[in-house]
C-alpha cells in the first residue's frame, strides 16, 4: 500500500534531456494505436523490421493437404523457428501448445472450400480472437471476383473497425483467383485496396516484374506468400527477391512444411529474411542442416 509519509522526494527529472518523440519502425502504422504496434511488434523483430511468419491454414479450404495431416507431428516441432504462426482457430486449438507463446495472426474469414466456389466467405466473431489472444485477424480479400469482391472487401473493412475497437492489427490476405495474373498492376491494385480499407499490413505474392513498385504503393507493410511447392533453392530465391524488393517478411507455408527438410527450411529462410544471406548460401545452409549433398 501506497505511504504518504517518508517517501523519497522525486528529482531525476533529467530536464535537461528532451523526450524522445519516437516513431514506429513500419510504414503506414506510426499513428496506431499502442496495442496494434505491441501486436506488430511480436509479429515483426523490431531489429530486423521483417518476420517469418509460419502460414498452416490451408487446410480450412483444402482439408488434410499434403504436409498437414497431422499437424501436430509436422506443425508443432517448427513453431519454434517462426515469429508468428497463422492458423484457424480450430488448428490452434486442437494442436497448438499455449505455452510456445508466439503471436497468433488468426485466419478471421471462412465460407466455402476448394470443392465449392472459393471466396465467399464471412468472417469469424471477434470475441473469440480476444479469447485467444490474437495478435493478428486475417481475412481473406479477393479482388477482382465479380461475385465475392464486395463482400470480402467489406469483411476486411469490418476487421479494420475491430482493429480500431480492440487493437488487434488486421492482416489483408489478397487471394488471387484463377483467371487473374499475378503481375505488378493486379498485385499493386489488390495491396493498395487492402491498405486503404484499413489493413494493417497485408500479404500478397512476388512477381518478377516491378514488385518493388507494389511494395512502394502500398502504405503498410507487406509480407509475401510462397505458394506452391518450388525446389528450395527456388523458394529461398524468392524470399531474398521479395525481401531485397522491400517485402517486410514472408508468411510461408507449403514450402516450408512440405520442404524435404523442414526444420532446415525455416531456418535458411530466417537467415535470407533477417540477415539478408545471399540465396545460394541460404541453400547450402539448408543442405548442411538437412546432411543433404
Ligand atoms: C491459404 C493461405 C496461406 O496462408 C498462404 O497461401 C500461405 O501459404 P503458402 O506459402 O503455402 O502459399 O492463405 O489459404
């Protein structure tokens, strides 16, 4: 209990050293909230500024998908090597240890799956994103889908309100349908829609062409995808392109945990992502870590 006698009179004010003002270390976030840039701040090393966030949701759309079928023998001993892991909830719940304490980027939007017409989705309540501690929503964005574009536009928006509300940062999962091109403008288009109805940083693709301009138009961070499974010499490849193009991060998931070598993957990817290694020593990492060669 506070003694209102006896104490110590206060006088280490230092008035003579100013306040620093401070500014956030990632684009686009310097005037949120305290609670989104702790969130951000577990999700991002403050020192590297990049991530390497561990993505095992596919299975909310694709079922058991090769790599995934039983994550809590696969998933589970690479938690450790990732900054952040995105799953469902339903993943996190049933094999996730509590007690790994990474931040959760939560996959917030579900509907229909590969066997039905993708992104027609809703999103899942935000109580229970607060009950799970998480330090990301992540909703799904599929633009350029004459059918679903409103609505998951307008469930990215809806996120951002919570955003707002609870200071849970919002990460705008751009999925790119089947007749759409992968290039500099759709991605540019898709990022920069993302970022304006208010992620708070949002995940996309590379593509070999002007990607340094995607990341320039969009004014919050962004991390990329791997997608399908690439040789891993390709996939670190990747990685060091995306990352050298201004991408904050990777959250990859299929060329991790479906990587000859997983443990060995994770770990030349958090070299190329957070000490920037050259690709072709990255893949010698791999291969020494995994006795391959
Ligand atoms: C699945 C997703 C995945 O999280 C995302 O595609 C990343 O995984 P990968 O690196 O395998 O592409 O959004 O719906």
């Amino acid at each position: 209990m506070a003694d209102n006698e006896g104490n110590l009179e206060a006088k280490n004010f230092s008035a003579d050293v100013s306040a620093e003002s401070g500014s956030f270390f990632l684009k686009g976030n310097s005037h949120a909230d305290w609670g989104v840039q702790n969130r951000l701040a577990r999700i991002f090393n403050p020192k590297s500024g990049n991530t390497v966030m561990l993505a095992f949701d596919h299975g909310y759309i694709m079922g058991p998908t090769s790599g995934l079928e039983r994550m809590d023998l696969s998933i589970v001993p690479l938690i450790k090597y990732a900054d952040c892991i995105m799953c469902s909830r339903g993943a996190l719940r049933s094999v996730v240890p509590p007690e790994m304490g990474k931040p959760v980027a939560l996959r917030f939007s579900a509907g229909s799956t590969v066997l039905t017409e993708l992104n027609n989705e809703c999103l899942v309540g935000i109580d229970d994103a607060i009950k799970l501690d998480a330090a990301a929503i992540a909703p799904m964005v599929a633009v350029g889908d004459s059918n679903f574009e409103a609505k998951t536009v307008q469930n990215l928006a809806q996120c951002a309100d919570y955003t707002a509300r609870y200071g849970i940062p919002t990460l705008g999962v751009t999925a790119v349908g089947k007749n759409l091109v992968r290039d500099a403008r759709y991605l540019g288009l898709a990022t920069r829609v993302c970022a304006e109805n208010g992620a708070t940083f949002v995940k996309t693709y590379y593509c070999e062409e002007g990607f340094e301009k995607v990341v320039a138009g969009c004014p919050v961070p962004i991390v990329i995808a791997g997608g399908k499974k690439l040789p891993e010499a390709d996939a670190l490849n990747l990685a060091y392109k995306a990352i050298s193009s201004g991408a904050r991060g990777v959250d990859m998931g299929r060329n991790i945990f479906q990587s000859e070598n997983p443990p060995a993957m994770i770990r030349a990817v958090r070299a190329v992502v957070h000490e920037g290694m050259k690709p072709n020593e990255a893949y010698q990492m791999y291969c020494d870590l995994s006795g391959a060669r």
